[in-house]
C-alpha cells in the first residue's frame, strides 16, 4: 500500500468541487486516510511549491494558492501516488483528456483545481508538511483516555 498526498485548490473549493473529487477517488478504490479543509500561510504554499521557486508563475502561484481555502488529503491504495495523478490528469488543463479531474472541471493551468504528489518522496515531505506526524501509519489522530474524563 502506498499513501499519497492531494489538495483541492481554493479555485475547485469556491466551485462547490470538494464532493464531485472525493467521490471520484471513493469510487476509483483509494481509501481516505486524511482530510482537513484549511486556509494556508504564504510560507507554507511556498514550502510546498519549492521545487517550482525560480519558475516566472512562481508568485502568482503562491497568491493563488492562499487566496482561499483549500482542502487537504491523504489518499491510500496500492500505487497511490501514480494512480492519483492518473485521476488528476495533465497539469494544463487544455490537455487533460476527459474523464480525469482537470480533463472535466478546468480550462486553464494556472487554475487547475487539484494537486497530487509527483512521487513516493514528495508525498512523504507533503504529508508531513499538511499533517505532520498525524499521517504517519499507526498513531491515532485522538487520545483515547480523553474519552473517559
Ligand atoms: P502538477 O500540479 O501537475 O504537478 P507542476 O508541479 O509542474 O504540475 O506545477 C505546479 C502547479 O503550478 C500547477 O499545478 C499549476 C502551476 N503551473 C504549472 N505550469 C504553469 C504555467 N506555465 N503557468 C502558470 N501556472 C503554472
Ligand atoms: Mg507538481
């Protein structure tokens, strides 16, 4: 099993697309490990975009990314991160085939509506940087002492 990290970007949040994507992912057989519908700091965006710093859209990215909220996942399955991006499909839009995310709800890249992580790596540093310890495996998101005070 392999666990991969997508966002719903503030563009696919204000189009009412968080239902629409979640059932898409549902129905494809990935199981839902986290959720967490969030505005971001710019430092945070700019963390998780860093590989794209020096990119002329880098900027423009960034203010788009914490122009509103986002909701952020974590997707579990066998070949997660390849099978996600899969869903996804190509990061313009323009040439996203039908039937995938971008493919049926976006026409332009720099509105592309959803990401997900580009490999085994960057999943695990997006993860960790969405959710910190709370997406490692096997450490519950509650204390179940609380349950009895
Ligand atoms: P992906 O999101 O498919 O992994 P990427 O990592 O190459 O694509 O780029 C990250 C995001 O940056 C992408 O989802 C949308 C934006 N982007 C990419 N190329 C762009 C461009 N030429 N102009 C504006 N935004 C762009
Ligand atoms: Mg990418």
């Amino acid at each position: 099993m392999e666990r991969t990290f997508v966002m719903i970007k503030p563009d696919g949040v204000r189009k009412g697309l968080i239902g629409p994507i979640l059932t898409r992912f549902e129905q494809k057989g990935f199981k839902l490990q986290e959720m967490k519908l969030m505005r971001i700091e710019r430092d945070k965006a700019e963390q998780h975009y860093q590989e794209h710093r020096e990119k002329a859209f880098f900027g423009e990215l960034v203010s788009f990314l914490t122009s509103g909220q986002v909701c952020a996942m974590v997707w579990e399955g066998p070949n997660a991160v390849a099978a996600a991006r899969l869903l996804i499909g190509h990061t313009n839009p323009a040439n996203a085939a039908p039937g995938t995310i971008r493919g049926d709800f976006a026409l332009e890249v720099a509105e592309n509506i959803i990401h997900g992580s580009d490999s085994a790596e960057s999943a695990d540093r997006e993860m960790e940087l969405f959710f910190g310890t709370d997406a490692k495996p096997g450490i519950p998101s509650f204390d179940v002492d609380e349950l009895d005070s």
